[in-house]
C-alpha cells in the first residue's frame, strides 16, 4: 500500500515554542502552534499569561468539536486564520519547544533510523498565517525611534520618573517641548507613514470589523474601459445566516500582524490576530432588540446590566465610573482610528477617557460640547479637526475618515460596512489622481493580471488549434 504524503512537513522550530511549517501541496510557509503550550500568538504581550487551565480549556472545546466554529470565523483574509485545527507532527521532528528541536534531533542515534524513539509520538498543533512581517506595533518602533522613544515613556533622564503634574516645570516640560518638536518634525514632512500604508492598513482593519461585526465580506472584481485601462469593482457578499456579532476587544497595533507582499501587490493583506478576549453576541446580526455592546474587561455580564449601562453612559457620559462604561462597535472603530492617527502623525493618541495621570480628557474637536484645556505637563491635547491640517502629504478624504472614526468611540449607532463605504469614494480619487496611487497595486490588480494572463493563454490555445490542421495534411494531398 503506497504511503501518504504528509499534508505539511517541518521548516524550522522557532524561539517562542512553535514552529514554521511547508504546506506540501503549495509550499507556502504557515505557523504551528502546539496545543500544549500558550496559545496566545502575540509575542510582545507580557503583561497577560496563559495559565494551565486556559490551556486545559482550550483542549477541552477543541475535543468538543470548537474547532471548526472557530476556524469558519476567523475564515477572512484579513484576520489571522486557522488552516487546520489538528495536524499531527512527529516529536522527531518538532522536538521540545523552542530551537532545542535542533539540539534534540542531534541527539538522535542511527539504530532508530535518525529518529530518536522516544520522540516517535505526536504533538497536535493548530496551523495558522504566518505574518512574517511582524506587526504595526514593530513598524512603529522600529521608525524613528528617536523622536517617538520620550513620548511613549514620559520619564526624564535624569528624574526620578514624577510627571510633575502639579507644575513647575521639570520632567513635564520636557515632554511638552520634545512632543511640540516631534510633531514639527513630523509636519515639515508632511506626515509619518505614507498613505498609501495608511489607506492600506484603514481599508484592511474595517473589512475585518465588517466581517467580524456583521458577517458580510467585500467582493473584488474589475471591469475593462476603453484605451487598455481596467477599473476597480468592490461589491458586498450576502450577510451570513445567523451571524453572532464579534466584538475583539483588544484592537491595538501589536495585534495588527503583516506579511511580505505576494505577487504583485505593494502590500500582503494586513490580518487582525489574538482573539483570546474577543466576545460573541448572543444574538444574530439582523436583531435589534439585543445591543452589541460588552464591558473592556468583564465577561459574562447579564444582558439587562449591559442595557442599563449603556443608558447610563448616554446620561451621564465621563461621570460614569470606568470599569462600568459599555464597549461596542464604535470602540473598535475608534481603536481603529487611533492607529491611523499614529499612522500619520509620528505618536500615540492620547487616551480616550481621562487620563490617568491628570484626569483631563485630552480629545476634543471644534464643534465639542463641552472642553475644558488642560494646563498640566502630561501630554498635549488633540483637535481632531486640527491636528491633520499641517500634514499636506495626506489627501483630505484619508483625514475626514480619520478624523470621524476618532469621533466614534462608544458609539453604537455605525457600522463597519458604512465606513467602508465612506471611504471607498476617498480611496479611488486618491489611487486615480496621485502619483503614489497610480504607483500603487492591490488585490484588484492581481485579478486584472490573471485576467490577461487567462485572456493570452486562451488566444495561444485558439492559435494552435488553427494551425493543427494545416501541420498535420500531407503535402501531396489536394483539399477541395
């Protein structure tokens, strides 16, 4: 009986406890991750751990049959999705976390034929996208950081790490004039990241949210115009049946991960990662009985406290405690906003509540309520009206979604897919007019090129049809 050819085989063990795997069928790369081991895949998260009954949790669900729920989810291309739920991977192989694999398979004596066998068991693993770009939080650390390093900190050199907030001058003037020459170096460029990136990295993240929100995927196509020239077409899928709305509840650049281009296009798709605090609605999409709405940090919290803490909020707005304020979809959609507001001005967006260091709300636009200025040294305040305008290397649609989704935080009454198409218009006037997006390919291009490529190929194959005949005739032979 001929034996199976393995669906994967083994690239390299990493430093973290997983491994790279080869797809056999394509050879394309993908991340394993051992089911026995942390199954957070953000690396640069300190600050949360896995603990032995997560870990026994998730083993649990897993042989429940969770698994193919949770793959069928995160089934989009702009999430980091799961390609197998359970390969099994000789020990051999894959060795005992780590790169000590390598050591381990030294170690191996000929008898057993290059495997040792005590290692001839398997180890179950989930197969995930490997984003070998690492993830938005790296780019902005690894981008001047120089200028961003004494925003992020908010320490002297020399103090002993006081904020001086009462005033007087010391460590808070410091940072008020290094974040007033940060954000002048910023604008004599023009802005931080360019925008194509930006335009990149917006229109990903709300299909992300539109699917995860409201179970509705973007369609690609194009359409041919006159003198060779072809246009982008973006469509909208039908509304999965029954779709649970999913709140992620930790939208933040180190869970936003990136990978090389493939094929033609300027950037890989950005995929949104690390569901371990994502919440799911208990009813469907379509109701709107049931508010998508949850807390940062409690689970489980009854659906009536949740509706009375949202009337709350829209009474009491900042007077309400905290920990009790709902998140929704407009959090995320502002989280969203946020990072694109680091995108483009080179520093960290001030909290959305108080600040924990002056307890001043520093987010304000011109048309706001109610604004009282802060005059302590923590951070500078934001216009969000204001704060675009010296960037004249960004078009001014890319601002007017930056500028709405920072208007959005809480807010229950819009939806990823109204910002999609908010922005689309923006998107194609800047890709039309410019010169970076002329410059810029997409997944719409690499359909355009498979169109031609499909459209050559079938002419070849017309053309030697044609010719068969001819060829095969013999030379004396007269066809009446």
């Amino acid at each position: 009986m001929p034996t199976m050819t393995p669906a994967y085989s083994l690239y390299k063990p990493l430093p973290n406890g997983r491994y790279l795997v080869r797809r056999t069928t394509d050879g394309e790369l993908l991340l394993a991750q051992p089911l026995d081991s942390d199954p957070d895949l953000n690396d640069n998260d300190n600050d949360r751990s896995t603990t032995t009954t997560d870990r026994e949790r998730m083993r649990t669900l897993l042989r429940l049959g969770a698994g193919a729920p949770a793959a069928a989810l995160l089934n989009h291309e702009n999430l980091v999705s799961i390609y197998d739920e359970l390969v099994a991977m000789p020990l051999g192989l894959v060795g005992g976390g780590g790169l000590g694999g390598e050591e381990m398979m030294e170690e191996d004596d000929e008898d057993s034929g290059g495997m040792n066998p005590t290692m001839r068991q398997s180890r179950r693993m989930l197969v995930y996208n490997y984003c070998d770009m690492g993830t938005l939080q790296d780019m902005f650390d690894e981008h001047e950081p120089q200028l961003r390093a004494p925003l992020l900190g908010g320490q002297g050199d020399d103090d002993d790490g006081d904020s001086d907030i009462a005033g007087g001058g010391g460590v808070g003037d410091r940072r008020r004039d290094r974040e007033k020459e940060v954000e002048e170096a910023i604008a004599s460029v023009g802005g931080f990241f360019p925008e194509s990136f930006v335009w990149h990295v917006a229109l990903g993240l709300l299909r992300a949210l539109q699917w995860l929100h409201e179970g509705v995927r973007d369609t690609y196509g194009v359409v041919s115009e006159e003198g060779g020239r072809w246009k982008r077409r973006r469509g909208k899928g039908e509304a999965e049946r029954d779709w649970m709305p999913v709140l992620h509840r930790d939208l933040r650049a180190a869970n936003v991960f990136l990978q090389a281009p493939r094929g033609v296009e300027t950037f890989a798709p950005v995929k949104l990662g690390n569901f371990g605090r994502c919440w799911v609605s208990g009813a469907v999409a379509k109701s709107v009985e049931t508010p998508v709405v949850a807390m940062v940090e409690e689970d489980e919290v009854p659906l009536g406290l949740l509706r009375e803490r949202t009337g709350r909020w829209k009474r009491d707005g900042f007077g309400l405690e905290k920990s009790q304020r709902p998140y929704t979809r407009g959090s995320e959609l502002f989280a969203v906003g946020a990072m694109l507001y680091e995108m483009m001005c080179g520093r960290p967006l001030p909290p959305a509540d108080e600040c924990p260091e002056c307890a001043c709300v520093h987010i304000t636009a011109n048309d706001a309520e109610e604004y009282t200025p802060c005059d302590h040294d923590c951070v500078k305040d934001v216009n969000i009206q204001e704060v675009f305008k010296p960037l004249f290397q960004y078009t001014a649609d890319l601002k007017e979604l930056v500028m709405h989704l920072l208007r959005l935080n809480r807010a229950d009454n819009w939806y990823a897919s109204t910002l999609l198409d908010y922005a689309w218009p923006g998107f194609e006037n800047w890709a039309a007019k410019t010169e970076d997006g002329r410059l810029y390919r997409d997944t719409f291009d690499n359909i355009w090129l498979r169109k031609q490529n499909l459209s050559r190929l079938r002419k070849r194959r017309r053309d030697a049809l044609e010719e068969e005949p001819a060829e095969a005739m013999e030379p004396d032979v007269l066809v009446v």
